[in-house]
C-alpha cells in the first residue's frame, strides 16, 4: 500500500512538471511575434492602443533611423502598454521605469527579427527592444545574467537559448548551470 501511494505521489508530481512544461511553450508560443519597447514615454496619462501605435512608429523612424517606407508597411496587430507591475527595486522617480512596455504584435516575423536587430541603437536612447518571454522564462534569465557578464568580460562566446521550457546560458557551446 505504501508503494502504491509512493507511486501514485511520484506521477502526480511527475504530470504537474509536464503540465506547467506545456503552459510555459504554450504561452511562448502565442507571445512568439510580440516585441516588447521598454522606455518609451507615455503619450499621455490616459494613452490608447493608438497613441502606443504612434509612440513606437515614432520611435522607430525618428529615433532609431529606421526608413519609414518600412515602418509604414508593417502590419501591427495588436500594441498595447502592459499593465505597471509594482516592483520594489525601481525607484518611481526613474523615468525609464515610470512608463511601461508597449507590446507590439507582428504579423510577419521578419519585422520582428528586423526590429530585434534595433535595439543596440535604442540603448543609445536608454530603451530596449525584447522579445516577449513569459515570467518563468525571464526569471531565468535574470539568475544567469550575472554569470553571463562575468563569462562575457572573460572573452567566452555567450548565447542565449530556449530548450523545451528552460531559458539556458551557453559559453563557448558549453551549458552553463546556475550558481
């Protein structure tokens, strides 16, 4: 009897692992267009999907040089500001983190390497441009992003991978654990 509940524990634990497995690419999955603007300032108080629309086009072509032929042919399908999560460790005077991400869905996912390839320009503006991962996911790669610069300043190759559900860290083609 004792086994039998022992086995009964181990595929109930075993089938919730592949159950929060299959959420996490299931929600990867459907944010799999979706690029996140973190910086940009808000419109105004009250900003819209097509204010946030405005703000990221802007953006794109007067800030980042992108040519507005191209701005003009992407197809969004959705943009939206997420709503502001409370975080304890940005302080609120710090503009960058006073307005939240826009998220912007792409209909072609060429835009969306295209526009991936921008953010090293918008850094010079103190945004970023992401891809839209979901917590589990981010988490992941906030615990590795430590050893990543360490790895980085040593001269190692970095990359950044999704395996299954994991979000791993890899130097010189080499896994790299958290410590």
């Amino acid at each position: 009897m004792e086994t039998d509940l022992t086995k009964l524990r181990d595929e109930i634990a075993s089938y919730k692992e592949e159950k929060c497995k299959s959420d996490i690419l299931n929600e990867l999955r459907s944010k799999e267009f979706n690029v996140l603007f973190h910086g940009l300032k808000m419109s105004s108080t009250t900003e819209n999907s097509d204010e946030s629309e405005s703000v990221v086009r802007s953006f794109l072509v007067k800030d980042l040089k992108f040519p507005q032929s191209e701005v003009e042919r992407m197809h969004f399908a959705n943009v939206h500001r997420l709503p502001r999560r409370v975080d304890a460790t940005h302080s609120s005077t710090n503009s960058a983190h006073t307005s939240p991400p826009i998220v912007v869905k792409l209909c072609k996912m060429k835009d969306k390497f295209n526009i991936l390839k921008l953010d090293p320009r918008a850094r010079e503006f103190k945004c970023n441009i992401t891809k839209h991962l979901p917590l589990s996911i981010q988490r992941q790669g906030k615990l590795l992003m430590k050893q990543a610069s360490s790895l980085d300043a040593a001269g190692k190759r970095i990359q950044w991978r999704i395996n299954d559900s994991d979000y791993c860290l890899y130097a010189n083609g080499e896994l790299v654990l958290p410590n």
